[in-house]
C-alpha cells in the first residue's frame, strides 16, 4: 500500500488554436520572456506534490521538443488525439497515480494557493474541478443576434482547470463517453455522465485561458501580479 497519495498532471496542447490568428499554436505564443506552455507547465512543476507531468501534443509538433523545459525528466509526452478528450485518455494511458489533474496548455496564471484548495478537494471520491462565480448578467441568444431571455446567475459558474479525479475513475468515464459519441468539454463533464458529482472549488478569476490576442497582455499582467504574490 503506498504511503501517501501520487499526483500526475495531464496537459492536452494538441490544438491549433484558430480563434488567435496566429502562425503558431497559441500555446506557442510569447509570453513575458518564455512561450505560454513553458509558463504552464512552470506553475504545475513548482507545486511539491505532482510529480510528473505528461503532455499531449498534435502529431506534427516540431516545436515540443525544442523547448528547454522538455528536458525536464518529470515531462514526457505523448501525441493527442482529434478531440480533447481523446488527448486526455491518450495521456491517461501512461498515469499511474493515485490522481490526475488536467489543465489546459494555454492557462498560464495558475495560483499555487488554488492548487493547494484543488488538491484537497479532488481526493475525494468524485473529484473536483477550480471553478468561479458567475458576476455579469447571463443572457441566452435566440440563434439569430437577439435576446431570447435573461439566465438567473444564481449557482452558474465558469470551469476552470486544473480538474482533479481519481486516475481510474476518470479514464473510465472517458472511454464510456467517446463510445457513446458524447460531446465531451472538459474531464468534469465526463464524470458527470459517469453518475459523479465533482465539488466545484472557487478559484481566482484571473485564472484565464488565452483565446483570443488580446488576452495575451492581461494573461502577463495577472502572471506578474501571481508571481509577485507568492515571493
């Protein structure tokens, strides 16, 4: 039996990611000095507990390996799939943790103190996932540019990522998932299908995903604001 629980972090970054109209991967884009996923992978390697992190990256990646954090002997990687979910389960063929967390390749601004609260909670049985609360007013479209109706905001809230399940569990349910054809957006999702209930764990909202190009210069902001905080 072991002594104590093991952690492994899956990173899918086998996107393309279209929607920043960039020559590169957004997870290959400049940021404050090194590319996104270095300072990704940074945050997760400077947490004691995990102790190995594996990457999912596209087929044709060149630019993985170049990187000098790709030496580092507690990431290895392996290729993604067409899906995210595909990637994720190609990863977790290698897990062989207690646990697994799967954060996504282009959320630089991780807090360790969301981690600590995310570690915590995700050894439970059914997992956890960092999450905030919806602030602005939610409205539904009618398909056609109009407002259909206001949402009530009460209990809504955004992912975030890391997710941290059980490491069985969660490989389970993505395999029943992709078998059934389920459009499956992120790990919770899956487990939900799965009969699981994950504790939402309310993380900081500057806990961002770069989508777009704007978001490159508030990910560097709030990623020296958390920097600074935890010297």
């Amino acid at each position: 039996m072991r002594s104590r629980q093991t952690f492994t972090a899956v990173v899918p970054a086998a996107g393309v990611g279209r929607r920043m109209a960039a020559p590169l991967p957004k997870q290959y884009l400049a940021l404050a000095g090194k590319t996104v996923l270095e300072h990704t992978l940074s945050r997760l390697l400077a947490h004691r507990a995990i102790e190995r992190i594996i990457v999912a990256i596209g087929p044709e990646d060149d630019t993985f390996s170049r990187l000098p954090l790709a030496a580092d002997p507690r990431i290895s990687w392996v290729h993604g799939g067409a899906e995210r979910a595909d990637s994720v389960l190609n990863a977790l063929q290698r897990v062989s943790s207690d646990f697994v967390l799967v954060h996504d390749a282009a959320r630089p601004c991780l807090a360790q103190a969301d981690l600590d609260a995310l570690l915590a909670s995700g050894t439970q049985a059914d997992g956890a996932i960092l999450a905030s609360r919806v602030r602005d007013t939610m409205k539904r479209g009618d398909g056609w540019g109009s407002i259909a109706h206001t949402v009530s905001r009460d209990d809504l809230w955004h992912a975030l990522t890391p997710q941290c399940f059980p490491t069985v569990p969660l490989r389970q349910a993505l395999v029943q998932a992709l078998n059934t054809g389920v459009e499956i957006t992120d790990e919770a999702s899956a487990m939900e299908l799965a009969g699981f209930r994950p504790r939402l764990v309310e993380g900081r909202a500057d806990n961002i995903k770069i989508t777009r190009p704007e978001d490159l210069a508030l990910a560097a902001f709030f990623l020296q604001q958390i920097l600074e905080s935890e010297t």
